[in-house]
C-alpha cells in the first residue's frame, strides 16, 4: 500500500463553525483542553462498552489512560488515550462533520458577536474538537480502530477549509490528537498551567490522566468523583468548577442538589440549577436535558433525557445509580423502573429546593424565574401530578404589587376578600396596559387583585382549567364574567338593543358581537374574550407555526351609562343616516383596540377624527 494523500473539504456548516472559530477572539480558550479530554475519555468508555459483549477486544490487564503530551521545541501538544480509535472513515465522518444535527440550525441563529461573547457555547453545541482551532494553527490527529490493523493521519491546517488523511505509521489502538499552537496559545505548553486546567475542568474523569513532561509521568487527576463523596468533603470551590466543567456556564449556579438516595435502590445526586439563561436565544431551541447517568462511576448515558422532565431541562448534573445494569441501552431507560423512580425522587426535591429558594432568597428567586418560568410553567401542561408545587413556584405581578414586586398564589388567596370566588387574571404585553385596562373597573371597585399575566404560554396556561386550592381561574376579559350585574341589567339591555345591533351591522367585519357591559364604569368600551379564544399576539405566533386556530371572534361591551354612548344614543335616536353616528362608531372601535395596545385600524383617519373633534366648539 503506497502514502496515498487523500484530501476533503469541510462540509459547509462545518465551515461556518471553523470560521467563527478562528476568526472570534476568545476569553474562555481554554476549553480546548476539557473538550479533548472528555473525547478521549469517551471513546475508552465506548471501547470498554463494547468489550462487555466482545470480551476478546481488551486485554484484562489493560490500563486505560490518557496521556498529555506538551514540547516546548516544537510548541506541540499531544493529548493521545488507548480508547476505541478511529478508522478511515470514521476520522472522515467523524471530524469533517458537525455531529449533532441541532448544530447546523444554531450556528443559523446565532450572531458571531453572541459566540464571542459566550464561546463555551462552542461546547454546548457539541463540536467539541473543534475548539481545538481556536489555540492551533495546525491539528493532526493519529488513530487506529480497535477493528482495524491499519492507523490513518487526518491533519488539517484549516487555511482552505480542506483536511488530508494518510496512513500513517502504526501505533497501538487508540488515538493521539496532536495540535501545533499558535502564538497566542503558548501558554498551554506551561506545565503549571496544565495541571490547573485538568483540575478544574477534568478532574473527576474517571481515567487517570497523566503529564509527561522531562520527567516521569505524573497524574494529574484525582479521578475522584465528586457527586459520590460526602457533602462535608467537598468544598464550595470544589462544586464551581465541577458546575463549570459541566455547564461551561461562568455565573455561580443558583443552588445545587448533592444527596444520596438509600433503600431499596440507591443512587447518589449532584444537580445545579443555574441563575442565569446562557443566552435569550438559546433555551427555547436548547431541547436536550443536561443530566448524565452513571452507573457506578461508569458514564452510561449521556445527556440522558429520561431522568428529568422536558420543563426542567435547566437542570444540569450527574445521577449514578449504585444498582442499574452497566449495558441498559437509551431505548430501554424510559421503561426502567428504577429509572422511573430517580425521575420521581428527583424531581419532587429539585420542585421543594426552588420553594425553599423562593421563599428564603426572593431577590435571586426574582431574577431566576424571569428567565427560567416560562420553562418551568410548560409543566402544568405536562405534569399533573406536580402542578400544586408548580402552581406555587409562579411568581406574579398585580393590581396589589408595586411595579417589579410579585406576589404568588398563596399570598393572593389569603388576601381575597370573602366575597371573591376566583382567582383573575389579565392578559397584557406590559403592566401599564394590564393596570389601565377599562376591563378591570369593575373588579377594583370590589377590591378583587388582578394577576398580571403575558401573551403566550400564560394563556395556552390558563386555557387549561387550572385550579388553586378549589379557586379557578377566570381573565377579567372573559365575556361570562358576572360579578355585579345591576337589577335593571335586562330592562337596559332591551332598551338599548336597537343600538347594539346597529353597531354590530357597522363593525361586523371586525366584530362578533356587540354587548352591553356590566363590567365598565368609568370607560365608554371595553373587548371581552369567549372562553377558549387567544389573544391577538398569541394568535399570531399560533398561525405562524401552523396550528390551526379559529380566527380572532371579537365582542365588544358597551358602558351605556358613559356620556360618550348616551351622545351616540341620541343621534341613533335623531337620525341613523347620520355621518357622524357612523364615525362615532368607528372611533369607538378605535378606542378599545387603542387601550388594548393596539393600532386603529386607520391610524390617519382617526388622527384628523381627533383633531376635528377638538377644534370644535
Ligand atoms: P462530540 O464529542 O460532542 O460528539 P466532537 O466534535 O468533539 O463532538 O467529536 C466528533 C466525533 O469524533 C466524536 O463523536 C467521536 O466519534 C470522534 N472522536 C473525537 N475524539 C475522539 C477520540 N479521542 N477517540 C475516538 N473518537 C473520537
């Protein structure tokens, strides 16, 4: 077999990465290191993964190890493991491709200035080798599978977005990730350095990890798990860096979780739940649970989505089981019951820890829930059996809190007045809207709060006949809301039915219904909602993804007993060809979707409208 020089190009998103790679300049570079190591880990787990079946693969008297390799002369560095090595075509797909299919869609979205200032998103992406190009100018990496006999070189120094492989000379399976640093990078040639990058970030890998450099090898790592010690052996620094070394998110995480479950099945816990959003983009995208399992040490799963639900996807952390068995297969974990059973256990301390939070540190409480409660609210969608705790995680603003205070469920109800039946709630893009709401009047007059609640998963929420300690839920827009319908309601009613209709045939395009209110006192109109329809914005994310919801159906309540209407009723009464009744009529429309936050539906129109009516004496 001849040096055959065979040469690729990087696969278009690929290159787009490498770009933002090279040409960002980083503050967190040295992931680099964390990223290899935890390659060359995996691949010694997939290769003793697979020697559970195929014994005759490894040698029992083996001793799996990583090896770091710095040469000052040559500003190189090694970072090579015994592990399941690569093949041919293996080093093609493998490094010449993004693995994770989300990656491309990401890479999409995000800005260059987002990685630049968050580059450990580079890790969150799961394109982890890559990061290497960040401190390299050239990288090679040499390999051999455990299924073949010959090694291969893949080497590329990135200029034209091309990679070369060549077989190479043979070395013992596994592979050596050799990276020729750029000049901005020498530092990782420092042994001191070394050592307090392995243990920060990979510390707890479960290889031994060892330096060589002029002397003999030293390792490097204490291998030690954390999450399998004692709380009172570990130290606060201790749990920052392994969150870091997870997370790749630099903030203190808001609280972590760090316990042994005994019994019948047993299983130790080290959870954190971060105080930030890494970025605003990223969590409604970032689908993938960020929990390992382990199994006696061993990592069994990785990013293993069974053992928290999709709404605490935040969570991030480690579970190792003392009892599951070592080859349980993804496909199988769903069913597991002692899986179910960690899932339970989990989430009902992860739901009591955030109660604990909120109610011992409400000001960081605050700030979490800004960011994380829409996620967490997906699971009274989800969940039954926890939405009493998740109910009382939500945090809300009200006609009774100061702008920027909250207040809950529990705090609400014991504040209702004995005559109040339900809990209400208004829908609105922003606390000025909610709080000048005309549908409001009525339930202020009573002294009933009002919980100010957004567009979006609010409502898809509230549509979902929730209940509170026996109490529901109802909007103040909603159309059968009945608090203090007046004795003489009907007679009124029948009186002004005339009108009413009128109204209705002039606006009937924009319309479902015209009604008389019993819910206004100060305001002239008010829209009303039925049960079951959305909110314009809501509407239009809905239609935007395609679900299929009926059209905005609209009904319009009138204060008959507001001037305005009065003025309107006699001209109805005087002469219904009047010009100025149809315009009237118009600007009432104008008027509700003004205080609802929106347009008129001819902005120019009702400008002159206006500025007639004042010029006239
Ligand atoms: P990720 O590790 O998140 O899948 P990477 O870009 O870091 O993404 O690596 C891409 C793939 O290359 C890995 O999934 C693995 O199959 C392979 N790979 C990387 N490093 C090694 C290694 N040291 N030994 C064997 N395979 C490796």
């Amino acid at each position: 077999m001849g040096k055959k020089t065979d040469s690729y190009q990087f696969k278009t998103e690929t290159k787009k990465l490498l770009d933002i790679v090279i040409h960002s300049l980083y503050s967190h570079r040295e992931i680099f290191l964390r990223e290899l190591i935890s390659n060359s880990a995996d691949a010694i787990n997939r290769l003793k993964f697979l020697a559970l079946t195929e014994t005759e693969i490894i040698d029992s008297t083996e001793n799996f190890q990583i090896e770091i390799i710095p040469n000052k002369q040559e500003k190189s560095l090694i970072i090579r493991d015994n592990g399941i090595g690569m093949t041919k075509q293996e080093l093609i797909e493998n490094l010449g491709t993004i693995a994770r299919s989300g990656t491309k869609k990401y890479l999409e979205v995000l800005a260059k200035k987002d990685i630049e200032e968050s580059p450990e998103l580079i890790g969150q992406f799961g394109v982890g080798f890559y990061s290497a190009f960040m401190v390299s100018d050239k990288i090679e990496v040499i390999s051999r599978s455990y299924s073949d006999e010959n090694t291969y070189k893949w080497s590329s120094s990135i200029e034209d977005y091309s990679f070369q492989i060549t077989p190479s000379e043979n070395i013992s399976r596994g592979t050596e990730v050799k990276l020729y640093l750029n000049d901005q990078s020498l530092e990782y040639l420092e042994e001191f350095n070394i050592r307090s990058l392995v243990k920060k970030y990979s510390d707890y890998i479960e290889y031994p990890i060892q330096l060589i450099c002029d002397k003999k090898p030293e390792k490097i790592n204490s291998q030690r798990a954390i999450w399998l010690a004692n709380k009172d052996e570990v130290t606060e620094q201790e749990y920052k860096d392994f969150y870091q070394s997870l997370s790749y998110d630099f903030n203190d995480p808001l609280t972590k979780l760090h316990y042994r479950a005994e019994g019948t099945h047993e299983f130790s816990v080290l959870v954190f739940i971060p105080s930030h959003r890494p970025l605003p983009l990223m969590m409604e995208d970032l689908e993938r649970s960020k929990i390992d399992l382990y199994v006696r040490r061993v990592l069994i799963v990785n990013q293993a989505k069974e053992i928290l639900p999709r709404y605490l996807r935040f969570v991030t952390g480690v579970v190792d089981s003392s009892d599951l068995p070592l080859n349980i297969s993804r496909e199988l974990l769903q069913q597991n019951l002692k899986v179910v059973q960690i899932r339970k256990n989990l989430v009902r301390k992860i739901l009591d820890e955030l109660l604990r939070i909120k109610r011992d540190d409400p000001e960081n409480y605050r700030k979490f829930f800004d960011e994380y409660g829409p996620i967490i609210k997906e699971g009274l969608l989800s969940d039954q059996e926890y939405r009493e705790q998740i109910l009382n995680l939500l945090t809300f603003q009200s006609t009774r809190t100061e702008s920027g205070k909250t207040t809950d469920l529990e705090e609400y109800v014991s504040n209702m007045p004995q005559d109040q039946k339900e809990i209400y709630f208004i829908i609105s893009e922003n606390r000025n809207l909610a709080e000048n709401s005309p549908a409001l009047e009525v339930l202020k007059s009573k002294k009933y709060e009002v919980l100010f609640l957004q567009p979006g998963i609010d409502e898809i929420i509230m549509n979902e006949n929730l209940k509170y300690k026996d109490y529901s839920f109802r909007s103040a827009t909603d159309e059968s809301l009945e608090i203090s319908k007046s004795e003489d309601f009907n007679q009124q009613e029948k009186e002004i039915k005339g009108l009413l209709e009128f109204i209705q045939d002039q606006l009937k395009d924009d319309l479902k219904e015209v009604r008389l209110s019993n819910r206004l006192i100060d305001s002239p109109v008010c829209f009303v909602q039925q049960k079951g329809s959305f909110s314009p914005e809501l509407q239009r994310v809905l239609q935007f993804t395609n679900q299929n919801h009926p059209p905005s159906s609209r009904i319009m309540e009138i204060n008959a007993k507001h001037p305005l209407i009065e003025n309107i009723e006699q001209k109805y009464n005087q002469n219904r060809s009047d010009p100025e009744l149809i315009k009237y009529i118009h600007l009432l429309l104008d008027l509700a979707l003004i205080q609802d936050g929106e347009r008129p539906k001819n902005p120019v129109d009702f400008a002159n409208q206006v500025a007639n009516l004042m010029n006239s004496k």
